[in-house]
C-alpha cells in the first residue's frame, strides 16, 4: 500500500508518525509523510518519502512572540486553529490533494482537517489519530483542562454534568472552525460534524496512540477506536546522547533532567534559570535540555549542571534521577517509558490533562506553570526523590509501557483495512 500519513506540529506531533512510517516501510508498503517543509531533512534522511504541507514552520527570530502566543494557557487552543492552521486551510488542501495522488490510504493528526476532505472527494479510505485522551473528551472519564482546572474537582457529577459541558463547549468555539465548514461547501462536500469534536474521528478505523495506562477505552469513544499502546521515535541524526553529555553523565551521580519538549521550550520565561537554582539548592546534578536559541542566552553554569539543545529521551531519561517536563504527550510517554519519578510543570493544551494522569499513576507531581520558581521546584522535588514509593511506582509503569507495542498495533490496525 501507499500510504500518507499527514501531520502538524512539534517534535510529539511528527515523531509518532515517523515511528508508524518506519515500521510500514519495514513491512513492505510505501509510506509517505506530509508535514511542515521544515521536517523535510529529517524524514527523508530516514529514508522515508516526504511530502511539504503547509503551513510551514514559523520563523520564531521574525516573531519571537509565536510560540508565547501558541503555549498560552487559556487561548493557546484558539491561537493554534485561528490564527495558525485555518488561514491557510485552503493551501493545506491542495497540498493534501497533491500528496494523495495515487495512494490507498490516508492517515490524519487532529490538526490536518484537510485529510478528510481529501479522502471524501478521492473516495479514499481514511484512519484518523489521536495522540492524547483529552481529545475523546470523554464524559465518562473527563479530562482536566487547562484553562478551566475547577471543572476536574466536578467529576463526582459524572455524564449527566460532562455530556452538556462537552456540547457547550463545541458550541461555544463553532467560530473556530466555521471556515472549516464553509470550505466543505465550496468544494462540493456535505455537511460534516464539527472537526474538533465528533467530526475528527474516521468512521473507519481510530488509532488512540498512547498506553491504555494512561486511559482505557471509553463507552463513548468511537467504537471503532483501537488504542495501541506508544509509538515511539525520538532520534536526531543519532539514538546516542551527545557526546559532551555521555562524559558528564558518567562523571557522577544520576541528574534531574528538565525539559520542556520542542514547543514550550521557546516560551519558556525563567524556567531553566529557576530549575537551575532548584538543583543548586537540592545539592543534585542537572541536565537542562534548553532548544538551540536559548543555549546562546544561558549565563554561565555553576559546576553539575549541563545545558544541552538536544538529546533522545529514550537515552537519557533513563539514567535520570527524577524528570521535571511540560507534559506534552510525546514527552510524557517517554518519561513514563524509562520509569523514572516526575515533576510535571504542565504549560498548555493537552499538557494539563496528561499531568493529572500521570499523578493517578502515582509516578508523578504536579505544580502549576505559574507556581513555578526554584522554591518551589526545590519543595516538590524534595518530597518527589524522599518519598520511595514515586520510584518504585514508576519503575513498574515503566516496565509495562516497555512491554506494550504500539507501532505494531497501529501498523496491524491499519493494515486490516
């Protein structure tokens, strides 16, 4: 089969769908990846076909205050779909379009709304994704949202609270995705549900990808959801640590690791400058994993803490003593996958209700973006590496996300089609 697999978003948005390409083309079909122009190098140096889709990525130097704008706690959500993917809704169809020809199967990201009109218009089957439970919006298991906390101390009042919460909710952003529809009737299509909500989901086949540890399969999930477990990719041009980053892990006790994915690390305020100091204060080693652009505009270091723009979290997480993260589902798979305790520092989006999952698995402590400084990373972390049973517990999730397969559940499910 030739398969496209379209995409937008940071490193937890593509490596995924690397991960699914990787294995297809193990097994003989043809993969193709359409995505931002600026994942081109990457993919195609893993051998995979690459298709651009727009929009590209945005130059942060000409817009510094693009990512601020994307990781807002409360409008991050409208931000992304108003005022980054809908503008140029009719530029991502045609590309989609282009990269569909000849194909037998089309593989969407919840951001790509393009891919079902394409499939519609070819008569092409179509399996949509989800990265994370919070776009189910289940009301049998709610997630917490991050604009609006409150509404997780109300999940005593169950479905007959959360099914209306859940269709107020899509009434009240119909504006968001109004040009969505409108461009459904222009090219000839029928009238869809709404794509954030209901009108995401193939009729087909739903890959859930993440660990069914993090949520079970709802009674209203899309019945043909089939939840397969992390597929996991996290290379760079190299599965090792680099190598001025392999000396100092070897040169001392196991360090915190902080980190805030490829997304939130560019609106990332103070945060390595206080988990800096949180360390300094906690007498431990520090890997500050801190992007490109803010490497260049760390001061100086104190002796035990290293800055690095980048390394695989399948080889460094594991020799951590304790993960502080934003909790962006592909980070946060990682981190559970190396069964190391954490802090989680959720910023926006999905990050909030990845958080609360993880502190139901008793592997993890939560502390607010906004109640974040080095007094109180350091109290947070003092209670996560005193308290035995974060370890322990974690060591045992870990072992199971180990066990489960992903990438061969999802290419299964999607060869069955």
């Amino acid at each position: 089969m030739r398969i496209l697999l379209t995409t937008f978003g940071s490193l937890g948005d593509i490596h995924p769908y690397i991960a699914l390409a990787l294995e297809l083309k193990r097994r003989g079909h043809i993969p193709i990846l359409a995505t931002s122009g600026f994942y081109r190098p990457k993919v195609e140096a893993l051998g995979i076909e690459f298709r651009p889709l727009r929009p590209d990525q945005p130059d942060l130097e000409a817009d510094p205050e693009f990512m601020h704008r994307m990781m807002d706690l409360k409008k991050g959500p409208q931000n992304v779909i108003e005022g980054f993917i809908v503008p140029v809704l009719r530029e991502t169809y045609a590309d989609t379009l282009a990269a569909a020809e000849g194909v037998d199967l089309l593989v969407s990201h919840m951001l790509t709304f393009a891919t079902r009109m394409v499939a519609e218009q070819r008569g092409l089957p179509w399996v949509s994704t989800m990265l994370a439970p919070l776009g189910f919006f289940s009301a049998y298991d709610p997630p917490a949202l991050a604009p609006a906390p409150f509404l997780s101390r109300l999940r005593f009042l169950g479905p007959f609270f959360y099914r209306p919460l859940w269709n107020m909710a899509a009434w009240s952003v119909r504006n968001w995705t109004k040009p969505i529809h409108q461009f459904r009737a222009e090219i000839g299509l029928p009238p869809a549900p709404d794509p954030l909500f209901a009108g995401q989901h193939s009729p087909k086949l739903v890959l859930a990808l993440f660990s069914p540890l993090l949520a079970q399969k709802q009674r209203d999930w899309p019945p043909q959801t089939t939840v397969t477990g992390f597929p996991f990719f996290d290379q760079d041009g190299s599965a090792e640590v680099p190598t001025d980053l392999a000396r100092f892990l070897e040169a001392g006790d196991a360090p915190i690791v902080f980190t805030l994915g490829s997304a939130a690390v560019h609106a990332a305020g103070a945060y390595f400058q206080q988990s800096a100091e949180a360390a300094q204060r906690l007498n431990r080693r520090a890997v500050l994993l801190v992007g490109k652009e803010t490497k260049n505009h760390l001061p100086d270091l104190p002796p035990g803490i290293i800055a690095c723009d980048y390394a695989p979290f399948s080889a460094l997480f594991p020799r951590a003593a304790a993960i502080v993260h934003q909790s962006g589902i592909g980070t946060t798979g990682q981190a559970l996958q190396s069964g190391r305790p954490m802090l989680i520092v959720p910023y926006a989006h999905d990050q909030a209700d990845n958080a609360e999952r993880c502190a139901k698995l008793g592997v993890a402590r939560v502390l607010g973006r906004r109640r974040y400084s080095a007094d109180t990373a350091t109290r947070e972390l003092g209670k996560l590496l005193n308290d035995s049973r974060y370890a322990t517990q974690a060591q045992d999730v870990g072992t199971a996300i180990r066990q489960e397969t992903g990438v061969k559940n999802a290419c299964d499910a999607l060869e069955s089609l």
